[in-house]
C-alpha cells in the first residue's frame, strides 16, 4: 500500500464528497475577513537592493553652464520614484535671496536625457517654471512642508530669509544671533527627479537596466536672475552662485536569474515598450485684446495644455522679482482648439477677469484630477491662484475613465489656445506654454527607439 493509500483522507477531500464546495466556501470566507494565519509566500523577484551613486563630470558649476552625469546603474533596474538629485548651492556674493514661490529647481532651464548610444529620450524647455506649475497644482501643502522643504520649497510665501528656511540663502559669510558664522551661504538640497524628469514623475514601474546604464543627464543652469528672487531691496544680478558636488542618487534592484532572462528575451525580440507624458514648450508674445497661442509640436496623443503669462526678464526691474510668479489673473475668456475640436466646447467667457476667475481654476483643477480625489488636495488656492499662480490649464483627453487617451496633434491639427487678456501692460508679458503628450520608448539589447 502506499504512504497516499495508507493515508486516511478528509471527507472534504474526496471526490464524491458534495461538502467539498461548501468547505471551500468556508475557507473563502476565513480568507476574505482576514482570519488566514499563514505566512504568505515569497513573491518578490529582487535579489538585492543598493543605493547607486553617479557624480557630475566637474566639481563645481555656474550660471549658463551644462551639468552632465553619466549613471553608473550596471545591471541595475531603477525605481523612478525613490531617485534624487543632490546639489549643495553656494551664494557667492553679500546679496540674500530666496527661490520665491520656487525651489532648487528654479537652477534648472532645461533638461536632456539620452541614452547610452545617444538617442535623445526627453527634452523640456523651461523646467523650472513648469516644475512650479506641476509640483503647486499636484502636491499638497503638506508635502511642501516635507519633502518639497528638502527641495527648497516653501509654503508660505515671505520676503524675509531665515537661516531655518531653505528657501532662501544667506550672504557670504552670514552670522547667527550668537555672532558666529552659520554656514547659510551654503544649503544642501535633494530634488526628487520625479519634480525633474517626466521620465521619473509619469512612469511607475522599475527602468529597465538596458535604458539606464550609461543614460546621460544634461541639465542646463539658470541665470541668476531668474533663479532668485532678490531681498531687501539687492538686485538678483549682483547675486552670484555656484553649484557644487552634483550627486544623482537612485533606488537601484538586482533581479532574479529568471526574470532577468525573460527581460532580455524580450528586449531582444520586440523590445520593452515604456509610456511616459512629457512636455514641449513654446514661448509667445502677448497683446492685450486676444490672442491666439499655436504649438506646432507633431505627437499622437497630446494629453493637456498648460500657459503660464508672466513679465519678460528684459523690462526693467523684473530682475528684483520672482520669476516663478505668474501676473494676477487678468484673463476674461480662455478656449483651447486642436483641428475641429474645442475645449471646452463653449469658451470660459464672462464680464469681466473676475467672473471667469472661478471658472478657469476649476479647470485646472479637473486637469490635473483633484475634483475626483479629494483626499490628495491641491497646494493652491482660489486666492494664490488669482494672485501669483494663475495658469491656463486645459485637458484634452478623450475619456475621463481612461489615461493616456489624447488626440493627435500636427500641422494640419495644430493646437492653439485662445485667450483674450485684459492688461494694458500685455505688451510687457510673455507666454510660456506647454504642452503634455506621451511618449513612447521601445528598449532593445543594445539599443533605443524613440517614438511620439
């Protein structure tokens, strides 16, 4: 007889038992409330975990010059959202200064990302002025008190630097109360490349090692007077910085042999296709009266708008202001027009800027999903919206169900925002518009193809 024959089975077990069905059921229903007392089995398919490293080719960068780094990830998938940057900024002149509404990230013009063989993977214009829109509208106070203070960022909007606030920096050679040198002339911040990279911010699955290794970061620095937003009266041109011990951390995991062969089975034969929304950016002139904004960027699926009106940094005593802040709300109607489709359909329009205030900052909302989640709030209000954070921001996906559902864009389907501005300084305002489309990235062995 054997050890299953000698056995004695469980009625349950049997297969002329009409109580199997309802056992199962039973154990269901222990599974379901939470009454299984079993240690779950290992389904984790990473064998290690390490913090990689990767360093600037210099030591020390200034206004209007290329960061570069070069990531060392090896064999390494990387998690987008745990990566950083890290930057320590000197002040270099007896000028204070803040970030204003922005952060660190008001160093960074524009930013390229291309692979090991060269391909250019992403390019955004103007990061800084769209990483305030997209980390303001998306994230909350809260999260500018944490991680965004980290960053440079600050809630509350104050003129007065404070060496506890990291949104401002110090003169060279600042005291303390006790008179002695607090070292604020010099901040360490980390940015999370998800404020950074759209690569980072949209894509929430681990970065195939066949990207990454080898992957380039250009990241271009700002002039000092759009970086910084002057205190007590300084003028932010006399104030000098540097840029010092550039690191670029991220969250790096070593997969299992299985997995791995998979993987590369796959990035051999058709490649690993990788979806992520990035941005193309356009600048324009505005008049009073209307306007009509074109961006003539050929992608498949465009996803939003976002226009931002601030003053030019050539009129005279805007180098003393914040960059970062928008005009007050002086828009009386808005429309955005993608071949023979309007959004909205009908233009946001009243009497005067005031009556398409509320209007105008419920679509912004919507386009970035807020009235849907109202655990996750917005970091801007009605009235900072008014104020010094306006933006015209218009979704154009098809479906509110769905992601990733835009509509094409090219020269005969041009995407033009339509807006009629009531400022009789127009003239000295200029227009920076963006707009959001995915990208595709298909990744080989040895290679990577680009597609939009």
């Amino acid at each position: 007889m054997s050890a299953m024959q000698g056995k004695r089975r469980r009625r349950s077990e049997e297969e002329s038992n009409p109580n199997g069905d309802v056992d199962a059921a039973r154990s269901g229903l222990v599974s379901l409330n939470g009454l299984s007392y079993l240690l779950s089995p290992d389904l984790s398919v990473a064998v290690s975990r390490k913090h990689v490293t990767s360093f600037a080719q210099q030591p020390s960068y200034g206004p209007g010059q290329k960061v570069s780094i070069i990531m060392n990830s090896g064999s390494q998938y990387i998690d987008p959202q745990n990566s950083f940057i890290k930057l320590t900024v000197t002040n270099t002149t007896d000028a204070s200064a803040t970030f204003g509404l922005g952060s660190a990230l008001n160093l960074f013009r524009r930013i390229v990302i291309s692979s090991r063989s060269g391909d250019e993977i992403e390019r955004v214009d103007r990061i800084n002025k769209l990483a305030c829109v997209l980390d303001r509208y998306g994230k909350s106070r809260h999260w500018m008190d944490t991680v965004g203070a980290g960053a440079g960022y600050n809630s509350s909007f104050g003129d007065v630097p404070s060496i506890d606030n990291y949104n401002s920096i110090m003169p060279v050679g600042h005291l303390n109360t006790e008179g002695k040198k607090s070292g604020a002339d010099a901040r360490t911040y980390c940015i999370p490349l998800s404020s950074l990279s759209s690569l980072f911010r949209s894509y929430d699955k681990l970065l195939p090692s066949h990207l990454m290794s080898g992957c380039r970061f250009e990241l271009e620095l700002e002039a000092s007077k759009v970086a910084f937003k002057s205190v007590a009266g300084t003028t932010a041109p006399s104030i000098g910085y540097t840029v010092d011990d550039i690191e670029l951390h991220c969250d790096a995991y070593t997969l299992t042999d299985s997995v791995t062969r998979v993987l590369n089975e796959t990035a051999a034969t058709s490649g690993l296709e990788i979806p992520f929304v990035t941005y193309s950016h356009v600048e324009d002139a505005v008049s009073q009266g209307s306007n009509n904004w074109e961006i003539r960027k050929a992608v498949s699926r465009s996803l939003s708008v976002i226009t931002k009106l601030s003053v030019q940094e050539t009129v005279a005593g805007e180098e003393t202001k914040d960059s970062m802040r928008s005009v007050e709300h002086n828009i009386e109607s808005f429309q955005c027009r993608v071949g023979s489709l309007y959004f909205p359909n009908n233009p946001v329009s009243g009497d005067s800027a005031d009556r398409t205030l509320t209007s105008m900052y419920f679509h912004a909302m919507h386009a970035f999903g807020k009235p849907k989640t109202p655990s996750a709030p917005s970091g801007v209000t009605l009235g900072e919206y008014k104020s010094h954070l306006g933006a015209i921001v218009t979704t154009l996906e098809r479906s509110s169900a769905l992601l990733l559902t835009g509509v094409p864009v090219n020269a005969s389907r041009v995407c033009e925002v339509r807006a009629r501005v009531k400022d009789a300084n127009a003239a000295n305002l200029t227009a920076d518009s963006w707009l959001s489309y995915v990208r595709l990235i298909r990744v080989f062995i040895n290679q990577v193809e680009v597609e939009e």
